[in-house]
C-alpha cells in the first residue's frame, strides 16, 4: 500500500513550544525521582499536596534545575528558561490552567452528583453513581497522558489518547495475548471504530460491535453536553461536563448557541465481531 522511503519524523530543535515541553519533562522528572508516589495518577499528582510541592521545589532548587536546562536545550534559548520556570510554578502557565480546571469539573460534578441524591428517585440515584463513576475516572487517570494532553509535556507526535479495536475474546483482558492489535488515536478511532464499522486487519475482516467499558466497577465512561454555536460563519462546537456548565454564548464568537445533547467519550475503546469477507 505504501511505495518508497518513509523518513523518519523531525522537528526543529529551537521551537520554542516543544523546548518548553521539554524543559517541564525534564523539571518533572527530577521531581518524581525525589517523590515517587506522587508519579501515579492525577489524583496522587494533581488533586494531592504533591502539586504544591512541586511549585515549592521548582523556586527552592533553580540552581540546580538550570544547571540540568542549561545542558540540554539549545544555547539561543537559554534567555527564555527563567520566564518557563516561572510559568511552570505560578498561576500564569498550562499546568495551573489544568490544576484549576480539574478542581473546577470535579467539583461541578459533585454538586451535581449531590443534586441527583436529594431527588431520591431511583432514576437519578443511578445517575449520581454514574456521574461518581465519571469522577473516579478523572481521579485515576494516568499523571503522563493527563500533562501530555494538557500540553505541558511533550507528545513527539506520537499519539498520547490511543485506543484499541479489541479483535478477540483474549485481546479483551489487559493482560492481552492476542497478537493482532489496531490502535488509533482516539479522535481517528472515533471515526474508524464505531460501532458498525468495518476494519480488514491481516486478511481478515473486523466489524466493530460495541463500545468497551471501564475495567473497573466504580468507573464510567466520561459524559459531555455540547451545544452549537448559531452564527454560520463559526458553527464551533461548545462543550462542558454537564448541561449546567454550558454557556449561552458561543466561548469563540459569543453568538447563541443551540443546546444539542450529550455524548460519551470511548477512552477504553471498542469491541468487534470477525466475520469472513464473503460475508461482505
């Protein structure tokens, strides 16, 4: 399918957005071999005291930190590392932005959690253990995808929020022993493995059933509301963790938008039934 020579990925080395990432890989990496439990998820990094800590060490061990930047990233950008710093440890960068965020949606999911109870009804008590659920995948979610995502760490142009077309009853285990695997990123494989999709993968051809859920029972798959904004010339998509949190002003034009639904994130992936192609 593919004909000629692929070369390999570059980059340039003095960009200022991956050199920063890489900086704060490299700030961070210093701290979790100091703290090592605090290298676990985003609730033992982000929701813990270990993000305030973090801030403390970047101001107390400067010295130390520029001593490490200094050998690693290009001498012409060497006069942009104290204003990085400064950006990694105040509230004027990305890894407050996501701190606060986080707060910010585990809380609104709380209280709307809290709202559902008071009801009483058998309905929306399910739905509170549902949006629980949500927030106890937010909590447990890997500390590298998290910064990653975030942009604070760098990606390499390799995909970061990559799920799998689980192909057999084996492939379904997380100890897999199947040996066909069909990865994509998340925002391909929403287009590629839906539901009634159908993928041909080593002779053979795959049509994806369903959507997999969460390993564990106390987790969900995460829900978002979305609206659309009005104005033709924009038509952007707005979204929020809960239909309370949506504005009534597109966040790009401020036109009005059009409250549409919700919509499920399939970060665990999907599952598929293998037929034969003369089936097709």
């Amino acid at each position: 399918m593919i004909k000629g020579h692929i070369l390999p990925p570059s980059f340039k080395i003095t960009n200022e957005k991956i050199v920063q990432r890489h900086m704060n890989a490299c700030c961070l990496a210093e701290f979790f071999r100091l703290y090592p439990d605090s290298f676990s998820s985003v609730e033992g990094f982000v929701l813990s005291e270990y993000y305030g800590e973090f801030r403390k060490f970047i101001n107390e061990r400067q010295d130390s930190l520029m001593h490490i930047l200094y050998e690693s990233i290009p001498a012409e950008l060497h006069s942009k590392i104290d204003k990085w710093l400064n950006e990694l440890s105040s509230e004027n960068g990305n890894l407050y932005d996501a701190y606060v965020q986080t707060i910010n949606d585990i809380d609104q999911l709380e209280k709307y959690s809290d709202e559902l109870k008071k009801s009483g009804t058998p309905q929306e008590l399910r739905m509170a253990a549902n949006v629980q659920n949500a927030i106890n995948t937010i909590k447990d979610t890997d500390i590298l995808s998290f910064l990653s995502r975030k942009s604070i760490l760098p990606k390499y142009g390799f995909p970061v929020d990559s799920v799998e077309l689980f192909t057999s009853p084996a492939s379904y285990s997380f100890q897999n022993t199947s040996k066909l695997r069909l990865s994509r990123n998340l925002a391909i494989a929403i287009a590629e493995y839906a539901p009634d999709s159908e993928v041909i993968a080593d002779g053979k051809l795959y049509k994806s059933r369903y959507i997999k859920m969460p390993p564990k029972k106390n987790h969900a798959l995460i829900e978002k509301s979305f609206a659309i904004c009005t104005n033709p010339e924009c038509g952007c998509v707005n979204t929020a963790l809960s239909r309370t949190d949506l504005q009534y002003q597109c966040k790009i034009c401020g036109s009005d938008v059009e409250l549409m639904g919700n919509y499920i994130v399939p970060q665990y992936g999907f599952v598929s039934e293998l037929r034969s192609k003369k089936q097709r």
